[in-house]
C-alpha cells in the first residue's frame, strides 16, 4: 500500500518525513473518516500555500467550501456518477476554481508596476492565464493539504458549465477541480499505478 | 527578506523547516550561484514529484533539460527581454511542456481500464486534460526543486508558439513554462509581494 523510500530520496534536502507526508505516501482517498476539517485547517493549508509562485503574483485560485447540505446537493449533481457518493460523504468538499478577473486584484499584488492591470486586457489571453496559474496553485493545495495531515481526493469528472452555472452564474470564475478533503477512511485507495520512467519524460540538449 | 512564520503553522502536521523550505523562506531567483545541477539532482527531483496525482494518472508533464550553450542560444531568443538575461545565465534551465498525446501511454499507467485511452480520443478535449494536468506537474516540479535545496525561477514570459516550433517542431508538446534552476545568487530576490487574505480567496457555502 505505501511507497517505500528508494530512490534517491537522499539527495533531496527535504527530511524522508516530509517526503513521505507530501509525495511517497500520500495518496488519493477515495473513502474518508468520519472526522470534520475546520476553518482552521483550511485557514492554516492557504496560509501556507499562498507563497508559492504564480505568474505576476495573480494568484487566481479561488476556492468554495461547500459545507452545508443543501450546497452539497447543488455539486453533487452535476459530478460523474463514479465521483457523487464520495462527494457526498466527504468530511469537506472544496470547489477550487480560477477567477478570470483576477486581473482587477494586480494593482493590490502587483504594486511596483500599475500598469500589468493592462497587459490583461485581453479575455481570452486572461483565461489561458487564469486557467495555467489556477492550475499550478491547484497543486499547491493539494500539497497543502498533505501538509496538514489530511488526505485530498481531488476530481475533474464532473459537468464544468454545469458547475460554472451554478455556483458562478456570472461568469466570474471557471471550475478547475472539485477536492474531497479529510482523514483517509478503511479502504480508502486501491494499489498505487504506475509512474512513467525518468527516461519517458526527461530529455537532455 | 524572509517571510516569518507566523499564522497557523502549528496547525500543519508538515515540520516548521519543511514548511519553510517549500513555502515561507523559498523564492523565485532572479540570479544563481556558480553551481551547476546535476542530472541526478533533476532524478531526485522527479522521483519525489512524480507520485503527485494527475487525472486517471495521465502524466503529461515533459521536461526538456537545456543544457549546451546552442541549444540554450536557441530559447533564449523565444524569451522575453526580461528573462533572456536570467535564461542565458542560469546553472540549469528546463522546459516544461504538456504531451498533447499522453493518451498513447495511458495503456501503461492506467492498465486497470484498457479503455481510458479512448475517452481522450477528442484532440480538443485532450489538450486541455494536457494543459490542466501538466500545470498541476509544473506546479509539483516546483516544489520538488525546493525540497532538493534548490531555487526555482519559474517563467512564463515567452513567444509560446516559437518555442513550440523550435523545440517540438511534430506539434507533440505545448510549452508550459521555462524554469531556471540553481543556488540562489547575489540579490537573487526583491521584496516579497503581497499575498491575497484568506477572505479574498475561500468563502463557505
């Protein structure tokens, strides 16, 4: 079930623990424990992750918690039928989704050059923007809550427009992934699948 | 310089060194020390990441390791102005870039469905499942540097459809971005810029 450290876990300056936490061991729950994930928690992933990079400091990630009943019902209807009854069960359900006017934020983010506002005028350019940063601090957050100690189960089989609809029925933001967020519960992950070789995906010049 | 550790890192199961190692104290480069990287360090690098989740485990993420001064020379002039200082002096620079037909490998990594290769039969679709996983990769391939005791100088600033041409001439792979890699060097970092609130980025439905 569990990663084992080989590898060149060593060279790394990040302790085994560390590793094992946010990568080695780690995995995608599919069922979870009947405990719940607080404000605080969530407070203590972003506060986290918010420093890592994005591309002019745009940070478009925005992220819905859906934590009553009737919020959850309204997701769980437009998820693939293979995710809707761990979306339903989940301790916490997370909407993470990318703002396409996360360019009215960079005067705040972004002060030694007022005018980057501009340079995404453009709302198709601003989309692929806010779509690729979005995207990165997607996998931020899923670092993030490995860091806490909780398990994410993160999902992009769902109805995109239908969610995008209902949830951002102005257009304001685009759904990238919907997290399952918790204690890993019996069962939780299947045996981990295969990783592409370093040789397949690195190439030297 | 250095961001203190202040709100609720207590709350993280992650220790306060691996926090600050990943997130509070890393930073983009703008400059390197005189050190090179190696090509086990990038192993090490990707034996750590790889165990990320991606859609159905799809992988598309593609590093291309610049590493002789011709083959440095021809990103250089796709880059703009702004990072084509950096680009050419840089230990190690890598492309990173999406492979629009990872689908050819899901027999592979997802054996358990012999079928998924089909459900991305779409070329439409199939970019954008590309696009989306691979930034979720760029994102952990950033970490990953990080957690080897490396700055990453993650760019985004570039003529993307010359670097296509230039360096995947068959249309097999779309560029993500370009990430300079190395020991932080003199006045590598301005200021750090300011992150958005937590009340700015999560709400609660």
């Amino acid at each position: 079930m569990t990663a084992t450290v080989t590898e060149a876990a060593g060279t790394l300056e990040l302790g085994t623990d560390g590793q094992n936490l946010l990568f080695r061991e780690a995995r995608t729950a599919n069922t979870f424990a009947d405990e719940p994930v607080s404000d605080d928690q969530v407070r203590a992933i972003y506060d986290l992750v918010k420093y890592a990079p994005t591309s002019a400091n745009q940070q478009p990630l925005r992220i819905v918690l859906v934590r009553s009943p009737e919020a959850r019902q309204r997701l769980v209807r437009h998820m693939s039928e293979g995710n809707r009854a761990k979306t339903e069960s989940a301790p916490l359900v997370a909407i993470l989704a990318a703002d396409l006017n996360f360019h009215e934020k960079l005067p705040k983010v972004f002060p030694h050059k007022p005018g980057m506002k501009d340079a995404f005028a453009d709302p198709a350019a601003r989309e692929a923007s806010a779509r690729f940063n979005g995207a990165l601090q997607v996998g931020y957050f899923i670092i993030g809550v490995r860091a806490a100690g909780l398990a994410a189960g993160p999902m992009t089989g769902f109805d995109a427009a239908g969610i995008n609809a209902e949830f951002f029925g102005d257009g304001s933001c685009a759904v990238l992934a919907v997290v399952n967020i918790g204690k890993p519960g019996e069962n939780a992950w299947l045996g981990r699948l295969p990783r592409l070789d370093y040789e397949e995906v690195v190439t030297s010049l």
